[in-house]
C-alpha cells in the first residue's frame, strides 16, 4: 500500500511574493487541517452544547489510544445516534453548563469520556442545512472521544450503567469488523483525515496523560472542550475544601496541552555533494535517516540542531535553515524541519559516535545515493510502521532505505536531493 500523498498548503491558491522567492510552502503529512478550530468558542458552552447535538456532526472515537476505524486508509466517523447516550447519559452532558459551575461542582468520584471540540469543517460551511452558530460560525461539528476509562473507574466496585453502555458500544464496533488501531502510527490515511486525527489524537493523549495537577497533586477536570485542565478549589465527593494551589491563582488558573519542539535536519556537506544520515539501532536493517533531537530550555532551534548533530555525529555545522515543520502526534511533537550545512572538511572523515551512544550508525551519502532511496522502493511503499523487522544489523550489502513521503525525514532528503535548495536557486 503506498503511503498517501501530502495536504495542499494554501498557498499555492493565492499568488505571493515569497512562494516566487522562496518555492511553494510545504504542508507535511498530518498538517492541512480542514476544520477551522474556531478556539475563542471553547469556554461557550451553549455553542458546544448545540454542536454537540447537532445532525450533522462526527465523532471520532477513541479507544486505548487507537482511533476507530474501516480499514488503514479510513477513519470511521460516527454520529450522535451511536454515542449520544454516552456523551449525555441523562445528565446533561458535558456542555450543559458553564466552566465556571463545573469546576464548583467538580466531583472527583464521577467519570465520563473525555470529550474534545475539534473544530467546524470549512469544506461544509456553503451547504444547506449546515450547522450555523450566530449567522456567522458554520461548518460540520468534529468532536473526539475518548472511551478508554481511566483504572480507578473500571474495577468491579465501579461498574456503572455508562461504563457497560461503553463497553456494549466497543464489542458493537467490534462485530461490525471495525477496529481501534493502537499502538500502531496510522500513516495510511487520506491526508485531511490524517491531520484531524493527529489534532484529536494528541489532544485525547494529552487529557489521558494529565489526571493530577503538577503543582499539588490533586486530581483535575477536562474544560475548555478538552483543551485545558482545571484543578478545582473543592470536591464534592468527600465534600471537602481542596488546599490552596498556585494554579489558581491569575492567569496560570489552568494547564494547556503541551507541543514539545524536536528538531529533524538534512545535513549537507560544505559542498553540497553529500548528505549526513544517521541510524538508531531500533531502525529496520538497512534504514537511515535524518538527524533529530528535542528543543531544550533556553535554546534557539538553530543551536539545537548545532548541539545534537554534534552530539550525535561530531560533525560542526555552519548555516543552518528552516525547511518546513510537521505535527507528529507521537505524543505531541512538533518536529522543526531544517536544512544544514556542514562546516568545510566535516565530511572528509568518520563522523564521532562517542560523544552519545545515542546512534549505531551515521554516514554521508553521495546524493546520488540518496536520489536512489527516494525513488520509492518497495520499502517506501511499505511505510513507516510497517511489519519489517525492527533491529539487527546493517549489513553493507543492503541498500539504503529511507523513510516514506509521510515523514518530514524524507522531505527534506528530497528537498536537497532535488537539487533546487542547493543549486544556487534559494528554493526551498
Ligand atoms: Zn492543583
């Protein structure tokens, strides 16, 4: 199965000064989101409220991480006949009231999924019938939702009517030949369902992995339509005042999904005849890649990149450029894609493995090489995720693979391997 092409940037619609420059933008693989997140609506629970009820609207269910669906190519969507009595099991649901009353009725003794608002779809908005909300924000509703229950809920003594509706619900699914794909990175999918994915998937993983306040350790309350998480000031399950929170106070009243910024760079060499690519004894044999890292504090992306090819290769790296970026929803990686040049001589011996064990592996490739894996081979085709082994040698007879079109990886080895970044030409 090939992997499927890229998002459409935007602004290839409109002429612009900068793409004449500069090339056309590039939107990676689960980038090109067609919903329009219309975020300042969040805190409006009427606005959730009747976006949640309304006829058209899909949900994108999740369960143990692994979202719904037909087939690898396809996201089975739901609607509100399916969940709505699990979303709203007759008290209401999670948009009956406001922030504010929800955080002073905060029991912590009460589950229910969690829900997250994605956004209106912008390729509905002109049809008839659409969902409109004050004449003015219109589009399909997206929602996500999360049907794993966290352990403290799902032991015997808590069973409850919403936990077996959940549970009915998932074996329905389940005679129907549909599937919860986890634990597996879903790169098959049509490019616009793949971005609304990535945004659900690491907005669910974020609310799964933040049960308890990082300041006092209490447990805290999904709000914003899942997008910030509150600690409460009281619980009215023991019916007790919680201690005070630095939270509470001001503007740091509540916790924010994080995006962790990863650099991922394509390193030429002072003549712009050769690549770097490193490999990672958890890589397929045969598998290289580009270099990456994360981002720490206090640190310019360009001095990110300069540190972890150093560490990772000893190889000094002179100017350093910013290529494209892709959402890597593995959990909440924003990999900052650059384009590097190797100071003069760097390419003319070993690279240094020693500073951190962190590869088996790192070489410069002819670009001719690299040209060569990019042509998309069997293994390209294959994918990312796909069931090669994982591990074992590197053995020199092997050619080089590359990873697929939906990794920013082989982005940007084809944006120098095509010749145009550093030919002479500023396209990038
Ligand atoms: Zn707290």
């Amino acid at each position: 199965m090939p992997p499927p092409d890229l998002p459409a940037p935007p602004s290839e619609k409109t002429p612009s000064m900068l793409s004449r420059k500069f090339g056309p933008e590039l939107h990676n693989y689960f980038a090109g989101n067609p919903l329009n997140r219309v975020s300042f609506l969040r805190p409006d629970h009427v606005f959730l409220d009747a976006a949640l009820r309304h006829k058209s609207t899909q949900f994108l269910l999740f369960h143990n991480m692994g979202p719904l669906t037909e087939s690898p190519k396809k996201i089975q969507f739901v609607q509100w006949d399916d969940v709505g009595r699990i979303v709203d099991p007759g008290d209401g649901g999670p948009f009956q009231k406001s922030e504010d009353d929800d955080i002073k009725e905060y029991d912590s003794g009460k589950w229910s999924p969690t829900i997250v608002f994605l956004g209106l779809d912008r390729r509905t908005e002109k049809e008839q019938d659409v969902f409109t909300y004050k004449n003015r924000y219109k589009g399909t509703p997206y929602f996500a939702l999360d049907l794993s229950a966290p352990a403290a809920f799902i032991d015997k003594a808590k069973t409850s009517a919403l936990t077996d509706a959940v549970k009915k619900l998932i074996e329905k699914y389940e005679s129907e030949n549909l599937e919860f794909v986890g634990n597996r990175m879903n790169l098959f999918l049509e490019p616009q369902e793949a971005a609304i994915y990535a945004e659900a998937r690491h907005t669910i993983d974020w609310n799964v992995r933040n049960p308890f306040c990082a300041q006092c350790g209490n447990r805290t309350l999904s709000t914003h339509a899942g997008w910030k998480r509150a600690c409460p000031p009281a619980d009215t399950a023991t019916n007790t005042e919680r201690p005070s929170c630095a939270t509470r106070q001001g503007i740091s009243n509540l916790s924010f999904p994080r995006t962790d910024a990863v650099i991922i760079v394509a390193i030429v060499s002072a003549d712009g005849q050769k690549m770097l690519l490193g490999r990672s004894k958890r890589f397929p044999p045969g598998m290289y890649s580009t270099l990456a890292g994360f981002l720490e504090p206090g640190e310019a992306l360009e001095e990110a990149v300069r540190r972890e090819v150093w560490e990772e290769s000893g190889v000094a790296v002179s100017r350093v450029v910013f290529h494209s970026s892709q959402p890597w929803p593995y959990p909440a990686n924003l990999m900052m894609g650059a384009i590097a040049q190797a100071a003069p001589g760097e390419d003319e011996r070993e690279p240094d493995l020693d500073h951190d064990a962190e590869l088996e592996s790192a070489k410069w490739f002819t670009l001719e090489e690299i040209r060569e894996a990019l042509k998309g081979t069997a293994w390209a085709e294959k994918g990312l995720g796909a069931s090669d082994p994982i591990g074992g040698e590197s053995k020199p007879d092997i050619p080089l693979k590359v990873p697929p079109r939906t990794a920013i990886a082989h982005q940007l080895m084809a944006a120098v391997a095509s010749g145009g970044f550093i030919g002479g030409e500023s396209k990038i």
